[in-house]
C-alpha cells in the first residue's frame, strides 16, 4: 500500500494554484498562496532560506522571469505535504524540478523546497539569478 494519498482539493489547492500561477509568471497570484512568513529552502546553497513575501517577490519574479514553457505535473500528497514535477527551459536548456511543498493549517503554502535537475542548466539559472538579483550601485 502507498503512503502517497490520491490528490485531494483540500490539500492540493494553493498548489495548484501556485502551479498555475508560476506557468505563467503571475507573481502576484503566486504569492497569493504563500502564507505571510513562507520560506524557501534554496536548492543552490545548503544554509540559504528566503523567507517572507517581501523577498520572496524578488526572487519568485527573477525565477520565473527566466524560464520559458514551464510545465507542472499532478500533485501527489501525504498529509500537508504536495509534491509536483516541473519542467522548463532556460537558455534552451531543460531544466526539471521535483517541488516539495508544505501546507499550513488553514492551506496556505509555508514552505516550498526546490529539487533542480540536471546539473548544467542549474548552473546557467543560477548564473542568470546572480546577474538578476546583483545589488546595483548608482
């Protein structure tokens, strides 16, 4: 028997949305599903967490800003946890991500944590959010 319960609207519908909303680079509906102090756990760095919708805007825009054709699976759950396979492209390379997300009580997304393959266009989004991200001097 599986420990992975069948999608339920309950659990899946930040998700969902979430989903929707990053395919097509809507940050404001993307935020919409994150609880107000969500973090992200980054997939590039062992000790780096983005938390709250102030910086999560920033780095959610640069993301999602340099994909092109991003593509979501079903969601599959256990308990308040949903996890979605993505694929996209940047730079003409593809580029997959296995997304684990946890729900809050009332539904709301607290925590997203990215599992990025493969190796080489990894290195090119993250050469491309260094560039995007870099504080700018005037």
């Amino acid at each position: 028997m599986s420990t992975v319960d069948s999608p339920t609207e309950t659990h899946t519908h930040a998700v969902e949305r979430y989903c929707a909303a990053s395919s097509a680079n809507d940050l404001d509906g993307m935020l919409a599903t994150l609880a107000p102090d969500a973090e992200l756990i980054s997939p590039l760095s062992a000790t780096a967490v983005i938390r709250g919708k102030d910086d999560l805007r920033v780095l959610l825009g640069a993301i999602y800003s340099s994909l092109e054709g991003l593509r979501w699976g079903a969601p599959l759950t256990n308990g308040s946890t949903v996890i979605t396979v993505g694929s996209s492209r940047i730079y003409g390379l593809r580029i997959d991500d296995a997304m684990v997300f946890e729900l809050g009580p009332e539904g709301s997304i607290v925590r997203i944590r990215p599992h990025l393959r493969p190796w080489l266009a990894t290195t090119v989004l993250a050469l491309v959010l260094g560039i995007k991200l870099a504080p700018t001097t005037t």
